[in-house]
C-alpha cells in the first residue's frame, strides 16, 4: 500500500453540541511544497520485545501520522465553524473517530462496531504558512489479530475491512466485524460464511453487514466478494449521513457461482458506508456460502487481507 494521504477526516460520533448527530471535518493533506511535509504523511515502524536470549516474543507497531493540510473552511455544523471545532477537540481532548484515504487504501484508527482505539489530536498552525496547518498523531498497537480485529483498532491497507479479519473468531457462526438481521441464521467454517433466512418468504430480504467511516466524497468504492450456491444474492453499498439515516442504496443482482462486484461513488454528505451482502427467502431455501468479502478504492476486485 502507498502511505501517500489523499484527505483525512475526524469524526466526533453523536456529539451532544451538534443534536447528538456526528460531528465530521474533512480536511486535505499536503504530501510535499510546505515545510514539514513529506511524500509520505504516515509511518509504521515495528518495535521487537525480546526475552533472554535474544528471542522475540511479541512485536509492537508504531504508527505515526505527521502530515499538513490545508486551512480547514466551511461549517462544521451551523454555529461552529471546522476551525474551532478542531481547536475545540485540541483543547477538550476529545475522542475522535479517524478516516484517510489513500492513493490505493485506507488508513483508520478506531473501529465504528464500538469505542475502541479512538485518538486524540495535536494540530496547530504552521508559522512559516498560515494556510496550513500540522497535524499528528502518533499510536502504538500489538501486532496481528486478537479476536477477529485487528490489535489496536488501527488499521492501514488496500482492503478497507480489513481490520476485521475474514474468520470467526468468537465461534457465534457470523464473520467478524459484521452484524446481521434477525430473520438471518449464520453459520462460518473453513472460511465458509453460510447464510439462510429463517422465514423465506418473497418479501424477506435479509443482510449482513458491515460499516466504517469514509465521508469522502467523490471517491468509488467497489465491494467484492466470492459466493456459490445462489439463486437472488444482493451485493449492497449503503451510503449513509451523519444522523444516522440511509441517503443512497445501490445494489445489483447475482446468481450462481462466481466472484462479483459493484461500486458506488460518495456523494456530499455521505459520512459512513455501509457494505451489506443480502439474501432473499423463499430464493434462497437452501442457504448461500459467501466468502472473501473486500472493500477496495483503486477499482480492483480481487480480495486482499491487508
């Protein structure tokens, strides 16, 4: 993956100053020209523990975001400007939600399935250019994967999801990192992701799925993933504001064995996107395997873990 960063967002999730709806400032990075800045705005460096001996026992990863950016304009809601809404979380030291995109990925601290791994932010004006800002952020996690999510809850890759890892790491028969309907019976082996509605009937079109903070508009999204046994499968992408309300669902039919996709592109005021794999009942009487799910910004479709 390129740690070159495109924009990066922060996200404070149903902020009581703004109707307990999400709060969201996006703001555009500088990868070079201004003091300070470098081709790449993020590093990971990993840290090796060793035991006597010499031998090493676990590895940390150091991840340190030092970019600049552009002068945050516009509102971040009516009454507060971006620009004292980031000064506000400097000096609240709130908790925030953050989202990057990348030439070919993504780059995320905090997962939206709960309140991990959120960050803190240090951002001030750079002196020498007053249109830009210096922003950081520096976080240490373990490596690899502990119950199904990525250690940390920071995450930087070509597969958006990644940071749920395609397994099941709590034995409840649903793929990490992803929810499902009521009326959806799951059953996951051998990286299987077998999936039944329970009622089948015509009118029942039942999902999985999951989400992530991504409120970037004008890039396309494309969301894959392997399936096999199916009569009407939908693959879904649902876009999805800061309320918390659906704006736009896209979706395409498929049938039989194969490997499939569809993308969108993020319209103004999209905030979170939420990739859903949908069955419908009486279709669908005998289950469908899906597998390998990924979410990609470069167009490919292909499945990658990282």
């Amino acid at each position: 993956m390129i740690f070159n960063l495109k924009k990066i967002a922060l996200i404070q999730k149903g902020d009581p100053n703004n109707s307990n709806n999400d709060t969201v400032v996006t703001l555009t990075a500088i990868n070079e020209g201004v003091d300070g800045s470098s081709v790449f705005g993020m590093t990971a460096e990993q840290e090796d523990y060793k035991i006597e001996g010499g031998q090493v026992y676990t590895s940390k990863i150091n991840k340190t975001l030092d970019v600049r950016v552009l002068k945050p304009t516009g509102d971040a809601y009516t009454g507060k400007t971006n620009l004292q809404q980031l000064k506000d979380w400097v000096d609240n030291k709130t908790d925030l939600y953050f989202s990057a995109v990348t030439i070919d990925g993504g780059l995320f601290f905090g997962s939206t399935h709960d309140s991990n791994g959120l960050v803190k932010i240090a951002f001030n004006e750079q002196l020498s250019d007053t249109d830009v800002f210096a922003f950081k952020i520096t976080k240490s996690s373990f490596t690899g994967f502990n119950n199904g999510f990525y250690e940390g809850y920071s995450w930087a890759g070509k597969n958006l999801i990644g940071m749920y890892e395609w397994g099941d790491a709590n034995g409840d028969g649903l793929a990490n990192g992803f929810s499902k309907d009521a009326d959806i019976t799951a059953t996951f082996a051998t990286n299987i992701q077998s999936l039944e509605v329970t009622s089948g009937t015509s009118s029942d079109y039942d999902s999985i799925f999951t989400n992530l903070y991504f409120p970037f508009e004008g890039e396309t999204i494309t969301f894959s993933l392997n399936y096999a046994g199916v009569t009407d499968l939908q693959i879904v992408i649902e876009a999805i504001d800061n309320t918390g309300s659906v704006t736009t669902t896209t979706f395409d039919d498929f049938s039989g064995t194969s490997r499939s996709s569809l993308s969108y592109t993020l319209q103004s005021g999209d905030v979170k996107i939420q990739p859903k794999i949908r069955i419908v009942g009486d279709d669908n009487t005998g289950g469908v395997d899906v597998s390998f799910p990924c979410l990609r910004v470069d167009g490919k479709t292909t499945y990658t873990k990282f």
